[in-house]
C-alpha cells in the first residue's frame, strides 16, 4: 500500500534527499577548495543524469541510496515536484558557475557555489529547503511550474 501512496502522490524519501545534499555539499567544499573545474562537471552531470534521465544511474544518488539503506531511518516522505523543482533551480545555479569559471570570473563562481553549498548545508541540516518553500509558495498563489 505504500508503494502505490508513494508513486500516486509522487513522494520521495526525505531522509534520501538529506543525504544527497549532504553528498552534494563535500563535492561543493573540494571545488571551492581547490577551483578545479572537474567537480562543476561533476556535479552537472549528475543533475542532468538524475532529472532528465534517470536518477538510478545517478552516481551520487545511488551512493546516497546505499547509504539510506545502511543507516535504515524512519522513513519520511516528502513532495518530489518540489525537490525537482529545486534540483532545477540548483542545475541553473551551477551551469551559471561553469560559465563564470569558464569566462575567468572565479570569484562570482566561487559565490555562485557557495551559496549553493549553504543552501544544501541547511537542506540537509535542517530540513529546511528554500526553493521546495518557494515552490509551495507559488502552488498557494495557483502558479503552476510547467518546466524550467
């Protein structure tokens, strides 16, 4: 009965989107570290993997699978349109600090990232996600997200 709750309300396991974020913030940290444009790549390959093709060949999220399954948590679902929603604002975000990086403007690519990391840091933190916030905010309002 869960299982068909959880694909007929599109549900996605909060505990998995934590550790994901969580994932998410130490590649973040290596690049704001060392500013090898590598970890950009990454980072946008895994996006795109994860929302335009599957998010079962997703490396990061696959790794932050293994470990929901290793830690077993209680189980908390939370929206998965508005995790899509955010993953795309953050997709937006790091292609825009790929293109600063790659036009030599480190520094707005540094805050680009940084911004990005606190923003994970807290979503995994505290549970608090500021765009799935955002999006909520507009669904109340009867703006529908169509595609980004």
């Amino acid at each position: 009965m869960l299982n068909n709750t959880y694909q007929l309300y599109n549900l996605v396991d909060e505990n998995q989107t934590r550790l994901y974020a969580a994932l998410l913030v130490v590649l973040m940290v290596a690049y704001l570290f060392s500013f090898d444009v590598f970890y950009l790549y990454l980072l946008i390959c895994d996006f795109l993997i994860r929302l335009y093709i599957t998010p079962y060949i997703s490396p990061i999220y696959l790794i932050s699978t293994f470990l929901v399954k290793i830690i077993k948590p209680k189980q908390k679902f939370t929206d998965g349109d508005a995790k899509e929603f955010a993953s795309h604002i953050g997709l937006i975000i790091l292609f825009i600090a790929l293109g600063a990086n790659l036009l030599v403007q480190k520094e707005i690519s540094f805050l680009l990232v940084f911004f990005l990391c606190i923003w994970k840091i807290v979503e995994a933190g505290k549970e608090f996600c500021f765009a799935c916030k955002f999006y909520e905010m507009l669904k109340n309002k009867n703006i529908e997200v169509e595609s980004l």
